[in-house]
C-alpha cells in the first residue's frame, strides 16, 4: 500500500527474479485497477514523480489525496493538457467521488504519462508518472538452421519502453544458470531496437552455429517475467538425407529388377538353344 506523507506519495520497492514460476507481486491482469508498484523508468524532467505502473488493458485508477474541507471543484491534466482536451481519452475516463477519483477501463499503451489533479483557485496540485508495466514475449521455441542468420525479437508491451537485456543458458530443460548474451556468444550477438523503438529487444546472430542451441531470455526493469525461447539449431545437411535416402532406395530397387531380368532372360535362352539343337 501506498500513504501521502509531507506532500509525497511514498511507493513500496519490489525487485523482480528470474524464475518463471515465481508470481510477481503486484501483477493486475485485465480487468483489474493497477495499483502502488515498483518505479518505472522516468521520462526527462519527471524523476521527482512518484511513479505509477499499470497493466496494458487493465483498469488505472487514481486518487487526488489534496484536503478538500471547502468542496472546490478538482481538476485533472495528461502532461499538462486538461483530460477533457486530450482527444484520444475522450469517453475512456470517468471521474468519481466528486470528481476525486479519476478511472479508466483498459488502459492503452499510449495512456502512459504525467497526470495531475488539483483544486480550482488552489495551487497545490499531485502529480504521478504513469507507466506501462512492461510485458514480455518470446515464442516457446525457435529453430534456425546452421549457417543461417538468427533473428530474435522480444515483444515488449507497456510504454514507455525499457531497455531489454539478453541472457543465454546452453541448458534446454530449463536448468542452469543464464550470462549474459554479448558473454556467452561474444562479439558474434548483435543487439539492436525493436521496430516500435523498444531499445535492445532484437538479438541478432548472422551465422548460426550448432553450440549457439540453448535457452535464450529477454528482461526488463520492472516486467512481471522474462520471456525465454528454446533455440534448436538444424544440421545445414538436414534437408538432403530425405532426398539421399530416396535416391539410395530407388538405386536398390534398379539393382534388383537388372538382376531378376538377367536371371530370367539366361534360361530362356538355355531352352532356346536345345531346341535348336534336337532339330
């Protein structure tokens, strides 16, 4: 829980672990209103915020604490624009308990920001820094065949984005313990942004070897979980033993009708040669 204390909103600190089995602590899912989490990344001018982590497509929910003995009416701002101003809010919000209590239903990434609330003719106002939790996704397992570039894109959702970090573990059973990428595979791990921007969520290898096969993991501060992926690396022959093993069986199955002729033609020509001869 979180409590106003001399004009600061106090926030609970939780660290996040590595095991997929662990719950996190205060995960919202759909439907559910975000609550006082860990602090997320801060925009530029922002650090002094109390921050706020919410789930994409859960309810955020937030309470003006400002004493109000003399019924002002309250006030609410998205980065400094007046809520009913901000186009893409329009309708999602609704403003409760006297206008105290602002409530929206499946937050969107882009909700993400700093609001305020205040009195009119007041001017002491409280502000957090809302931030998208962020979610992570990788598919269950990957295959590359060996030789060929490797490609792997973690899913982040939840604004604004987080720098994603890469960890390899050449256990498949899930076992053992994860270095970090750059470590284990060296200067042949590449990591670059994802197509939305998100900063270090592509891991790239141009040659894929056989040892590269093993658990890869993306993270980020402040996610509920890592994403892992299962990587098998392919032979580069693979593909031709289905092809050589046709071959081979057809090349058996030549043989064995040239024999079964051979032998058929040679006592035919012994019974022609000893009619012949009784003539």
């Amino acid at each position: 829980m979180y409590s106003w204390s001399e004009g600061r909103l106090r926030l609970p600190l939780r660290t996040t672990s590595f095991s997929e089995s662990a719950a996190p602590e205060s995960v919202s899912p759909a439907g559910s209103e975000a609550g006082p989490a860990a602090p997320a990344a801060a925009g530029p001018g922002d650090s002094a915020l109390p921050e706020l982590l919410y789930d994409v497509r859960g309810n955020l929910t937030l309470h003006c604490s400002l004493p109000n003995e003399a019924s002002l009416a309250y006030f609410w701002t998205k980065n400094g624009t007046a809520l009913e101003q901000v186009w893409e809010m329009t309708g999602r919000y609704v403003l409760e308990k006297g206008g105290a209590e602002m409530r929206m239903a499946r937050a969107l990434e882009d909700d993400y920001g700093n609001y305020t609330c205040g009195l009119t003719g007041r001017s002491d106002t409280q502000s957090w820094a809302v931030r998208g939790r962020p979610h992570l996704k990788l598919p269950a397992n990957t295959n590359v065949v060996e030789g060929q570039r490797l490609k792997l894109v973690c899913k982040v959702i939840g604004k604004p984005y987080r720098p994603v970090s890469w960890w390899y573990s050449n256990s498949s059973d899930g076992e053992g313990n994860f270095t970090e990428v750059t470590a284990a595979l060296g200067p042949r791990a590449v990591i670059g942004s994802g197509e939305g921007g998100a900063p270090g969520a592509v891991l790239t290898v141009e040659a894929a070897a056989r040892s590269d096969a093993g658990r890869y993991r993306c993270s980020a501060p402040d996610a509920a979980l890592p994403a892992t992926t299962t990587l098998r690396v392919k032979d580069m022959y693979a593909a031709l033993w289905p092809f050589l093993g046709i071959c081979a069986e057809v090349f058996v199955l030549c043989a064995i009708i040239l024999v079964y002729e051979k032998r058929r033609t040679k006592p035919e020509l012994d019974d022609s040669d000893t009619d012949n001869h009784d003539q």
